[in-house]
C-alpha cells in the first residue's frame, strides 16, 4: 500500500523568517524581482531543476492576468477588481491594466494573508485613492466580506471583478481549494465575475 504524500501546502505565512523559502519571494524571483532572500533563491534553484519550464508558466499566469483585466475592464466595463492572494508587487499589477486608457477611476482592492506582502503592497501599490492593499485569507471568505477594508474601497452592491491567479495549487488538498471560490461571492445581490488561473490543466484520463 502506498503511503500518502507529505503535505506541502502552505499554512501560516512565513512571513519575514529569512531562514525558510516564501511563496510570494521565490514567485517575485522566478519574475526577475528583488524582495527575495538566497533562501528564495536556492528554493527556486531546485524548483528548476526539477521542473525547468516554470518559469515560462510564471509568465504566461502574468500574462493572463493582463489580458483577463484589461478585457473586463475596456470590453465590459467593470470598475471594481478584487485580487486575491496578491503576493508580492510585480514590474505591473492589476491596477495597471485596470487604468490603462485614463480609467483611473477603476477600483483595485489587494487582499494577501501575508504581512510582509501587505506592507510591501502599501508601500508601493497604493499611488492614488483607488489603490488598496488589506490583508485577509482567501479561505477565510466570510471575514473578507464582513470584517475586511474590502467592504470599505468597494461598492459590493455593483459588478466586481473576482482575482485568483496563482494561488489555488498551494493548498492542500485538505483546505480544499475547489470549495473556496463559491463562498468567495459577496453577501450582496451584485454580478461577480471570477478569473482563476492554476497555472496547471490535468490532462484528461484515458479510458
């Protein structure tokens, strides 16, 4: 009988422990960042050699991300994003594709249950008053929406764009990620559109 597999989803965020990798750094170093530590990097080493296209899935996630908001906001109109488990800033985010054309009107709430992204987020994301970064647990839905800064930047009663990019294949399978994103809808009656990238599509099993 074989033994099950040790898990290695994330738990508690690492936070600013240099002795052990972080998913947002070793994530902001696949990207050609500079929030990392040689933990990160020897992380991402390994990574590579093991799976030596993840760079090239790094760049395509990022890219979608571009291409998802930039349709949702220019074709369809929405002016309210929520991207959750936003990591680290990259070169360009979510609310850069959001305002593209003069929409700075459009709304970018980041939500991150690590403090170090959230400090760092602050610090650099929040230029203009449609720019936010709160902290919060995408599998703590209901305190996003009840208890989070989230309700305070957003109109929950109008379309808002849901963002989760990169994040569902770091939980394990016993925080089950399939079941997250049905209560990730806000309590209000309102249109939400949800974007979600795994960065991974299981092939299909023959038959």
């Amino acid at each position: 009988m074989r033994e099950p597999a040790p898990s290695t989803a994330a738990r508690t965020p690492v936070g600013v422990d240099t002795t052990r990798p972080n998913v947002s750094r070793v994530y902001n170093y696949s990207l050609g960042g500079k929030d990392n530590y040689p933990v990160d990097r020897e992380a991402w080493k390994q990574i590579s050699e093991v799976a030596p296209h993840m760079m090239n899935l790094h760049r395509m996630n990022r890219a979608w991300v571009a291409r998802a908001v930039r349709y949702a906001a220019q074709n369809i109109g929405i002016d309210q994003f929520l991207d959750l488990g936003a990591g680290l800033p990259d070169f360009r985010n979510t609310h850069d594709f959001a305002q593209e054309w003069d929409h700075r009107d459009v709304r970018v709430v980041y939500v991150d249950n690590d403090p170090v992204c959230v400090a760092h987020g602050r610090g650099l994301l929040e230029r203009n008053d449609c720019v936010h970064y709160v902290p919060g647990d995408l599998t703590e839905p209901e305190q996003i929406w009840e208890n989070s800064d989230a309700r305070v930047y957003l109109e929950l009663e109008r379309p808002v764009f849901l963002l989760v990019s990169g994040v569902l294949h770091h939980l394990g399978d016993d925080q089950r990620p399939g079941e997250h994103h049905g209560p990730l809808r806000p309590p209000a009656a309102c249109g939400l559109l949800r974007g979600a990238h795994p960065l991974h599509r299981p092939r299909s099993r023959r038959r």
